[in-house]
C-alpha cells in the first residue's frame, strides 16, 4: 500500500487496499496514464501501456520512437497545441499570445501525510501514516512554467485525492486558461456515464446514458456549482448496478462553476476530466505568481455503485466535513419558514419553540425576516440589524425565551447577497457583482455581493459575527439564493475582469473559514435555494446542506436517493413539513414523512401549533424513534435497495459500521390492483449473525434476510411507508 517509483521503469505506483493507479514517464519525459482499476502487483506494470504508430493526422514529438504521439497515447496531464488533438488539461497563454505547452518532468516527491491546500477547502490526514502524497513536478521550460501535480491515496479510504499547481518561474507574464485538477484516459469506451443533474425543488436526479463518440458531460456557469448539476460524474462498465460491476467515480471539492466531461475519441479510448470551468476564465500569472486548482477525488469500484459511494460517504463525513460536529450527533430541530413565512412575531416563534419542545425536539431556527423592514424578499439583505417591529426586545431576548424552553436557538442568513433597497447598497453601490455602464439584473430582487473584494469580505464577516456574538445562537442556516450575473469587480483591473468568479469562490471560502473558525460551537448548514450548491467545497466549512427547497415526501425519495450517490446522509438537512405540500401540493401520512425525513439530520418545518392530540402523540414518538436511530443514521453506512428512478417502490438501509445493527425503510409510491406477494432483500449485514426485528418480534439470520428477503405485507392506498429496525443477537 502507498506510493512506489520503480526507477528502471519510471513507472510510479500509487496503491490503496483495492485499488491501482499507475503512470509512466514516457522517452519525451511526460506522464502517461497506464492504468486505473483493481489494486495489481507490480510484476509486470511496464507491459500494459500499448503504443502503436498512427497515420500522419496523429504527428510525433519523438522521431527515435514514432509509436509515441500524443493524440492517441493516454496521457496523465494533457497540455495543448503540442500534438494532441483531445481537450486539454490544461492551456496558457504566452505574453506573445501563443498557446502552445509541453511539460515534461522535472523532479518528484513522495512524503507521509497531506499538504494543506491554500485557501481552498480540501480532504485531509489527521495522521501522517493514514495517507501518501506524490508531488509530481514537470517543466515547460520555453514558457517558465512549472506543474506541481499533487496525488494523495488514503488507503483505509480507498480513494485518491488530486490536484495542481501551477508557477510562473519566467521573466514575463503568462495567462492560464485553462486548469484542470485532474485528467485521466482509460483504454476503451464501454461505458455509461452516470451525472445527477435537475433544477430546482427537484435536485440531483439520477441521469444514465451510454457514452458515445466525440465530448459529453456537465458544466456550471452559473458561478456556483448549481442545482442543474453536481460537480461529480462516472463512468460505469456496461451493466454495472448497485453491487456488480466497474465504476470510476471523480468529484471536485469546489463550490463554483465548474466542468466535468468525458471524450470519446476515434481509437475508442475516453478521456475523463474535471476541474474549473474555464469558460469566461482567465487567470494571469506574473513572474513568481502561482495558482492552485481545486482538489478532485477519483474513488473506483470493482463492486457496483454501492462501494463507491460508500466509500465517498466515509471519506466526506470523516476526512473532508471538519469540527465540533464532524462527529457529534446533530440536534432535531424546527424550523419556522413553512410555518409563518415572513410574518411572525417573538411571541408566535415562542409558541412553536414551547410546542417543538413539549415534542422532544431540540432546536429551534428563525428563519427569513427577522431583519432590517423584511416583509417579502424585495429588501434589507445586508442589512444584519434586528426588525425592532417583528423583535422590539431584540434578538437576545428571543433566544433566551426560547432557551428557558430547553431549546437551542438557531438563526437564517444570506451573507452574500444585498437588495437594492437596503442601507448598505446606498452606502456602498459598488460592492456588488456589477459591469460598468450595464443593467444590474436583479433575481429575486437582489444582487450578489463582490466577495472577490477583501474589504466587503471583511466588512461582512464582521456584521455577521456581531449577531452571532449578540445572542446565544448554536446554529446558523447559511444561505445563497441566486447566481452570477453581469461578472465583474469595481477592484479589479481590466486583465484581471475573468478572475472575478473564481475570486469571488475564494473570498468566500476565507469568509467561511473565518467565522466557522470563531464560533466552533455552532452548528452550521449551507443552503442556496435548497439543494443549489451541494458540493464537497461547502461540506469542508459546513458539515451539513438543506437537501432542497421541495419538502415533499415523495419528491424527496428521487432527491435524496441521487444526493447519496456521493454524499453521506449525514450532510443532508430534511424535514418533515406540512400538507398539502407547499411546493407540490401533494397529501402524504404524517408516517411516511417521518420515515423519509428520518434519513438524515432530521426536523420539522411546519406550525407546531396547529397539530391535533393525535398528531402531537405521533411526532412525540417519532422525534423519541429519530433519537434512538440517530447516531446509526448520521454514522452508519448506506445501501440503497430499490430505485425510485426505476420503478414504483425506493427503499434503503442503514447499517451500523460493525454490523451490529440496522434500520430499513421501504416505500411505495403509488397502489397497485391485484398485487403480487414483495420481498425485499436487505444488504449490508452478517449473514452468520442472527438479527432480532424489534418491531415485530422473532430472530432471522442475516442470510436469510440478505438472500430470501423480508416479506412485505399487504399495504393499502397511496404513499404508503413501512420502517424496521434489527439488532444482532
């Protein structure tokens, strides 16, 4: 396990328990890609890159061997305008205005550990000998440029974690134009590409499609990474399901605009990348200067979908999410938006606290409008001064009246955003997002601050951690709900217009590590419009993101289903919420609300008072179920069992580390006439333990239940929910 160089060979072998990743220097002196897959002894590394000459279209660098071009060779970073005709991993420009680069190597680097990534949010080592870092450095000597391509493996995590740097070592400028953190070629095209893409209220649905000849993938330029699509893909051999068969999972922990793609050239071999989009992106060097990609995380999986996501899971909540609550169990709380919207008053907040807690619940969150003259969404944003209207005794007063209920108090942000009509927008006009001379678009009536600026990043930290000082608050709901427009920054100067977005990403990310960083004890969740920007870039500040603005039961089976495919249920905020639906307007059972609101941090976002003896004695219990589930839930490993992308019925299971214990849900959507008699077979336990069912009695083996499968009983009606629980004896 680790990372050898076989010098004689020049081949550098990365190795986790059950993956291999092996490149080569070639004569020229530049890394090709020679395999990816189940972990191989080194025996016989050198024979499984082929080269063969190809015709005149596919030219030479290296007329002693012309089997080597680099049109048709994998190649571990490719550059542009040398020879290969692919997309590029990388392109600059030189101060001539040429574009063409070849780097070769230069030097190299294998230490314990992980290097921090500078100002960017990263997976990390808590210990020197959990990891192994190659540092690969290559030299375009023509241009000054050096790449430093940084590689670490995590071997109990079987993932490999990526990422580079670029440094101008010249005497002139150079403009980057392009900068992946990855790139790999695999040697064929027999694969799906699986993405998760929507909009939203109905994000990161499942999308599977064979690959075919030329460029297919997703992108974001919305200057986050979206909720039309998530900044991960994978290549998936054909056939593979859940537990059977290749998959090559790559993820960028990177909260912007972003590109993932997959490129089928003619010799039928594919090249997989992703990293920043350099579309609208140009980055400028000057002598000295150095730039940093965002990290990428290859996971690879010779069983099924399943592994691979249990294996981004693990690394996520316990090597990329940080803090007091990376693993601690998080509060059930409510949450009072579906419940009053933007009209409330101290003492109706404090009704719903008293009846959230007389319910076991433990935290309650004030969401939009307890700020500045916020009585819709047309103002104050940036304007973090207590509504002496809404709260004449203030903030503090409201949280200790929630708090003298045995509830914590939690409270809604957008920091990133300013509406028109605010004091701070006159006061400051040019501290948003804006092109001189052009209209300032507005999307729901507010535009976004220039986070790329140090003093309004300053500025806003400070307005921020003044009301978290103010009152005793233990959680903070932070969200985000537009995109870039009209990308511009008053501080920048012309050549530097295009590095507004990323800056903006950087600004932020210092922001977040800035007051994350003071108030340790608050629980913080990201948010954008729901599920808008659910990537690894936020978990690494905030461990946990409002999964969607769409609450349905129903919805959410398709939602959180595809979010697991990368994430852990312990990043995914879900509540249960009134009926009708206020974004579907659909009627569901309190039960199965319950049960599909109980996979993940778990709350309620509805008016406590109004529910009836009946409904109070069914959330008491299920809040009391949550509480003894919880640390399985958030901790546990996942098995998806059946696809709502595929049928009529979801179901999954949770399953203690240790196999100790588990809990299964199943649900079906819609009844059937005349059905026919259901197993569902369960996945993830001991098949030599026995297993108690503690909700119905009686002891079946783990085979059993694996293998023959639970019985469904009959169930009758629409949007029906069944929950069970199992206990090694």
């Amino acid at each position: 396990m680790g990372i050898q160089f076989h010098p004689e060979e020049r081949i550098f072998h990365i190795r986790s328990r059950a993956t291999s990743y092996v490149l080569q220097l070639l004569p020229t002196g530049v890394p090709a890609h020679v395999y990816w897959g189940r972990a191989i002894r080194p025996t016989a590394l050198p024979s499984i890159l082929q080269r063969t000459e190809r015709c005149s279209f596919s030219p030479s660098p290296y007329p002693e061997d012309m089997s080597i071009s680099y049109d048709t060779i994998s190649l571990e970073y490719p550059s542009y305008g040398a020879g290969d005709f692919r997309h590029p991993a990388y392109q600059i420009q030189a101060a001539d205005g040429t574009t063409a680069s070849e780097a070769v190597y230069s030097t190299h680097r294998i230490h314990k550990g992980k290097p921090v990534l500078a100002g960017l949010p990263a997976t990390y080592a808590e210990h020197g000998d959990e990891a192994e870092t190659l540092e690969l450095e290559l030299l375009d000597a023509v241009a000054g440029l050096r790449i430093i391509l940084s590689y670490t493996v995590f071997d109990g995590l079987n993932a490999i974690a990526r990422s580079v740097r670029f440094v101008n070592e010249g005497t002139g400028p150079l403009k980057l134009l392009r900068g992946l953190s990855m790139s790999v070629d695999l040697r064929d095209s027999g694969y799906d590409l699986l993405h998760l893409s929507g909009s939203w209220a109905r994000e990161r649905y499942v999308e599977r499609r064979p690959l075919a000849s030329g460029m297919q993938g997703v992108e974001s330029r919305r200057g986050a990474s979206s909720h039309a699509h998530n900044p991960f893909i994978a290549l998936l051999s054909r056939g593979a399901d859940e537990d059977h068969g290749e998959v090559y999972g790559v993820s960028l922990v990177y909260s912007g605009s972003f590109t993932a793609q997959a490129e089928v050239e003619p010799y039928r071999t594919t090249r997989l990348s992703i990293g920043m989009n350099p579309f609208d992106f140009t980055w400028l060097l000057e002598p000295g200067e150095s730039f940093q990609t965002p990290e990428a995380v290859l996971v690879f999986s010779a069983e099924g979908l399943g592994a691979m996501s249990r294996a981004y899971h693990k690394l996520y909540r316990t090597r990329l999410a940080r803090g007091t609550f990376r693993d601690r169990t998080r509060p059930v709380l409510v949450n009072n938006w579906e419940a009053t919207y933007f009209d409330f008053t101290a003492d109706k907040i404090e009704a719903i606290a008293r009846a959230g807690s007389e319910l076991g619940m433990e935290l309650f969150v004030l969401d939009d409008g307890w700020f500045g003259h916020r009585d819709d969404d047309r103002s104050s944003l940036g304007d973090w001064v207590v509504d002496p209207d809404k709260l004449p005794e203030g903030l503090e007063n409201l949280a200790r009246r929630v708090n003298k209920l045995d509830m914590q108090f939690g409270l809604w942000f957008e920091p990133e955003m300013i509406s028109p009509d605010s004091e701070l927008y006159r006061q400051h006009p040019d501290w948003c997002l804006h092109v001189q001379g052009r209209r300032r678009t507005l999307a729901r009536t507010q535009l976004v601050l220039d986070f790329s600026r140090e003093d309004v990043c300053q500025a806003i930290g400070d307005r921020i951690a003044a009301v978290l000082r103010s009152a005793p608050i233990t959680y903070v709901k932070w969200d985000m709900n537009r995109n870039m427009t009209e990308i511009g920054s008053a501080q920048l100067p012309p050549e530097r217009q295009r590095e507004t977005a990323h800056r903006y990403m950087l600004g932020l990310y210092s922001v977040l590590e800035r007051i994350t960083s003071e108030f340790p004890e608050v629980l913080f969740e990201s948010c954008s419009g729901g599920g808008g920007r659910f990537d690894p870039g936020m978990l690494y500040y905030m461990p946990q993101t409002w999964t969607s603005d769409n609450t349905d039961a129903v919805s959410r089976l398709k939602i959180q289903y595809g979010t697991s495919i990368v994430y852990p249920l312990s990043a995914m905020g879900s509540h249960v919420s009134a009926v009708p639906n206020h974004q579907v307007q659909r009627n569901t059972s309190l039960e199965l609300r319950g049960h599909v609101a109980m996979s993940g941090n778990f709350g309620y976002e509805l008016d406590l008072t109004k529910f009836t003896e009946e409904e109070k004695a069914a959330v008491q219990a299920q809040v009391a179920l949550y509480k003894e589930l919880r640390p399985l839930v958030q901790f546990g490993e996942q098995y998806r069992l059946l696809s709502p992308f595929e049928g009529n019925e979801t179901a999954w299971l949770i399953a203690a580390e240790d196999k100790s214990e588990a809990v299964a849900v199943y649900v079906r959507t819609l009844a059937e006439p005349n059905d026919a008699l259901h197993h569902l077979r369960l996945k993830g336990l001991d098949p030599q333990a026995d297993y108690e069912w503690l909700e119905g009695g009686g002891v079946y083996g783990g085979d059993h239940l694996m293998y023959a499968g639970l019985p469904l009983p009959a169930l009758h009606g629409d949007f029906q929910s069944i929950l069970w629980r199992f206990r090694r004896v």
